[in-house]
C-alpha cells in the first residue's frame, strides 16, 4: 500500500507513506519509485533506521536502533556503515571512528562499559591492529596491536609517575586437547615518564 505524492509518469515521488508485504513501514521521500532523500523505515522485528537514503538504499546520514537495543549513528554508503560513525552496543560498551563496509576500520576509540577502559588507536576489519593506547583507571599501556592482542614492543604509564618498557612475546603451554599461545610481558626497563606517539595517523575529528 502506499499513500502519498506521485510524479506525472505515476511514479512514488515527493513525500509518501508505503506498507511492504513483508509487514516494514516506510515514511520518507521519494525519487522516481525509489526511497530517495529523508525518511524512517520500520522494520517488522523492531529495529529501525531514520535518515537519508539513495536509490532504495541507506546512504548519507543516518541513525539505526537494532531490535537487541544496540544503535549506530553516522554515515552510510549503499546500505552499509562506512565511514564516521559511532556505535553503542546492547552491553553498553561504544565505538567512536571510522567504518569500512559495515567494520570498525582506521582510527578509533572503543569505551568497555564495565571497566571503564579506553582503547584508542588503529583497527583493521573490525580487530584492534596497529598503533594503539590501552587506557585503564590509574596506567595505560602504548604500543602495537594484531588481532586484538597487543604485540612487540611497548609499555605500561603507571599514574604514580613511571613506565615500565618492555615486549610481549608469545609462549605456548601445552592444554589437554591443543596448545594454547599465551602472550608474556618482558620487562626490560622502568624509567620516568617519557613522550608517545603513535607512528600512524592522529584519530580524525568528527565531521561536522
């Protein structure tokens, strides 16, 4: 069903209301039969996405809340987030940065509800990887991340005034059915507090 404008060739154009067969509501506007512009689609489970849309698909800004409580706010490309964005998750934990087709990718900042931990750095399709700061209540550690471990080289700013430099290296104990890798922190010196800086790219600001 739909209600609303039409353009001369009998196309949903302008401003219209539409009921799909699947059960969704769409309230927006229209290009020449194509959701195109500003709207709010409904969707059947509960979730919904008010913003800008191209050609049928989310594109531009917009806002999704997710049936699970979880939402994303910030940019979208042919129906996926890329871009600028932040997401809050159903657990409370938020992701502030920059998206690739649908995945955490380039700089940004995830928040752990809980704990109140910060990591702040680079991620690679949705993993923490590269040059990162993990921030805690009272030290921080600052180094290289893969695959959401932290990996070489590093070290840990404690709040009281000094750092303690050292390396993860990766050990392997032998478990009942498989050997598990576990990552050990070598120390290799404590000094006073010296500058970090990451080698990669600053965090971007949000755009405007």
């Amino acid at each position: 069903e739909y209600d609303g404008e039409r353009n001369p060739e009998g196309e949903r154009h302008g401003r219209g209301k539409a009921q799909l067969p699947n059960g969704d509501t769409y309230d927006g506007e229209y290009e020449h039969g194509f959701r195109s512009g500003r709207g709010t689609y409904r969707f059947r489970n509960g979730a919904r996405y008010t913003g800008e849309y191209l050609q049928n698909k989310k594109h531009g800004r917009g806002i999704f809340f997710y049936p699970d409580g979880s939402k994303y706010e910030g940019d979208w490309v042919n129906d996926q987030r890329h871009g600028y964005g932040e997401y809050t998750y159903a657990n409370g934990d938020t992701y502030t940065g920059e998206w690739l087709n649908n995945n955490r990718h380039g700089q940004g900042t995830y928040v752990y509800k809980d704990t109140g931990s910060k990591y702040v750095g680079g991620w690679v399709n949705g993993n923490q990887e590269g040059e990162a700061e993990l921030i805690h209540v009272n030290h921080r550690f600052q180094g290289k991340f893969l695959n959401g471990n932290p990996e070489g080289r590093g070290k840990y700013v404690f709040d009281i005034g000094c750092e303690q430099h050292g390396e993860y290296i990766q050990s392997e104990q032998d478990g009942e059915e498989e050997e598990l890798v576990a990552l050990k922190w070598k120390v290799s010196e404590v000094t006073k507090l010296t500058r970090w800086t990451p080698h990669g790219e600053n965090p971007p600001s949000p755009r405007k």
